[in-house]
C-alpha cells in the first residue's frame, strides 16, 4: 500500500492514531455512557463489515500507524473475529477497549493477531456498585478476565470514570491495587456527552483526584508518552501505576494525534466535536475520500473543537461514539 503525505491539522499536529468504533450496541448499561433510552442507528445506515474495513485501509494509506477498536462494546460484534483478522494482516499496532465482560473468549485469537493493548473499563471494586453504575451484573467475570490478561501478560489498563458522590471514595483502593502487579489504572474526569446527566458538582477534577490520593500516598510523577492523553503517576516500591486523564480541567490537546471513526461511518476529528463528516455515503458513491479525510483534519480546532461550554452543547451519546 503506497503511503502518503500524513494528516496534519492547521496546527501542525500529525494524526496517525485511528479509534474505530465498530458497534453501537453494548452488554452493560453504565450510566455515564449509555443514556436510559438510547436512540440506535438503523441497521442500513451501519458500515457493513467490507465498508469498515475499506475506510480502515483508507486511513491507513494516508498514515495511520494504530487502531484501537471500540464500541459500544467491540466484543459483541458477530464478526469481530474477522474484522481482526484482516486488520492483524495490515501491520498496524492493534489495541482495543473493551468492558471485559467477553474477554476470556477471544484471548487466544487476540494473541494470534499481537493485540496485546487491552483497556478496560471498571470503574468500581465493589461489586453492588458495578451492578447499581452497570445496570447489568458481570463484576465478578470483568475481575477474572483481568486476570487472565494479566497471566496472559498484556499490557493492561484499567479505566475508571470518576464521579462525584458514586466512586470517588475508591480512588486509594484503586491505587492499592497497584501494589503487586504490573497494572495501570487510570482515573478518566466526568465529561458531558448526551443522555449522562452530567453537571459541575459531579466531576472530580484532576486536582481533587491527585490530593485525595496523595492524603494517603506518597506519589511520585512518571513518564508521559509524546501523544498521551495520561499523566502518569506512582507510588514508590510499587509494580503498577496510575494516571489522571483530565479532558475537562487540563486538556492535553496542543499533542492530540487522534481520529475517531464511528460504526455509522461517521469521522469525528475530536471527542467533543458535534459536526460530523460521513465516509459511508462517499465510499458507498465512489467517491474519493482522501480529500474529505484531509479537509476535516485541517478544520480540526485547537481544543475541544472550538466549544466553550462543552456542556451546554449538543453532543453524540458516549456509547455511540465509542470510548
């Protein structure tokens, strides 16, 4: 596949990191994603399997060097099986996120195609919390899934949402976690999508989160990658370590390399943008997607899309963009 000059935006960040969502649908129901009644996009106006991966291939032609699979939940897509399969044979490197809950069925086929980045989301250690923030049970499966990657030795993470009044008292008990195993847990800041229920008083900011943590740990900074959206941290004598995600009171977006592809075929060139460029019905008319993908990364804003109050403004439920 011949490569092409990258996709860099007007500010001259390269975009070379590609979240695929490939579903809407999902087995839990947490609150914060999914709101109570979700509105799903009809089957027709859906990437087939061979129009995901044709724009896949597209963006991996103009420079993409990672895709991360998403959802909804990625794992309940009937033909994810094969959608890594062909995307393993693309030389790209491969992560996925993913609620744990199905893990265990695909680890063998993760290791045949060297996705060994797994994300997943917790965010609570109890187990009657998970039910009540979940809506569904399952905690028990999503723990002994986590094991099995940890055996397994992925390189895991383990991302937690946290909210004001319903998880922030396990901050410390996530960071003890960490003590015994090469784990990365990650605290991921409240932030507004349609249907949450989001307001001030229930985000935890990164501040907070650290002097909380801090009230009972020593902690130490650790090493950021050039494109993280973590800043990392650890305490002292421990194997894992934990980061802040702060997407609503420190952004990182001066380093953002990312672009978001949902299962409609939609391109968002930011989480928080609320205009979205269809690829399906150009790719379904063939026409030429090179100069859409191109236009849309160089009209990318410098942070949170141009939008001053993320809150107020419309925006996708979290569940149908992918996490």
């Amino acid at each position: 596949m011949n490569m092409k000059k990258p996709l860099v935006d007007e500010h001259g960040r390269v975009h070379d990191y590609l979240r695929v969502s490939i579903i809407e649908k999902c087995n839990l129901r947490c609150r914060y994603c999914m709101p109570e009644d979700p509105e799903w996009t009809p089957k027709e106006d859906l990437c087939t399997t061979d129009e995901l991966l044709e724009l896949v291939d597209t963006f991996i032609s103009l420079g993409v060097k990672k895709v991360r699979l998403t959802g909804g939940e990625p794992l309940v897509r009937h033909d994810v099986d094969i959608i890594l399969k062909t995307l393993a044979e693309r030389g790209v490197e491969l992560a996925m996120t993913t609620n744990g809950i199905l893990v265990d069925q695909y680890i063998a086929l993760f290791e045949k195609c060297g996705l060994n980045r797994i994300n997943v989301s917790l965010d609570t250690l109890k187990p009657n919390r998970f039910e009540m923030m979940t809506r569904r049970t399952g905690f028990e499966k999503v723990r002994a899934n986590i094991n099995k990657l940890l055996e397994r030795e992925f390189e895991l993470k383990v991302n937690a949402v946290i909210m004001r009044g319903v998880n922030d008292d396990e901050l410390t008990d996530f960071v003890e976690w960490t003590r015994d195993i090469p784990l990365t847990v990650r605290f991921i800041e409240f932030m507004p999508f349609d249907g949450n229920r989001w307001d001030d008083n229930s985000m935890v900011p990164m501040a907070e989160i650290k002097d909380k943590i801090a009230d009972k740990f020593m902690i130490l900074r650790g090493k950021d990658g050039p494109n993280d959206t973590t800043k990392h941290y650890r305490v002292p004598g421990y194997k894992g370590q934990f980061g802040i995600i702060s997407s609503m009171s420190e952004h990182f977006c001066g380093s953002c390399n990312r672009i978001r592809l949902l299962a409609n075929g939609s391109m968002k060139n930011c989480l928080f943008s609320n205009d979205e460029v269809s690829l399906l019905q150009p790719l379904r008319q063939g026409e030429d997607l090179e100069p859409i993908i191109r236009d849309t990364i160089l009209e990318k804003k410098p942070s949170h899309a141009g939008r001053f109050r993320i809150a107020e403004e419309k925006n996708r439920s979290m569940v149908t963009i992918g996490g």
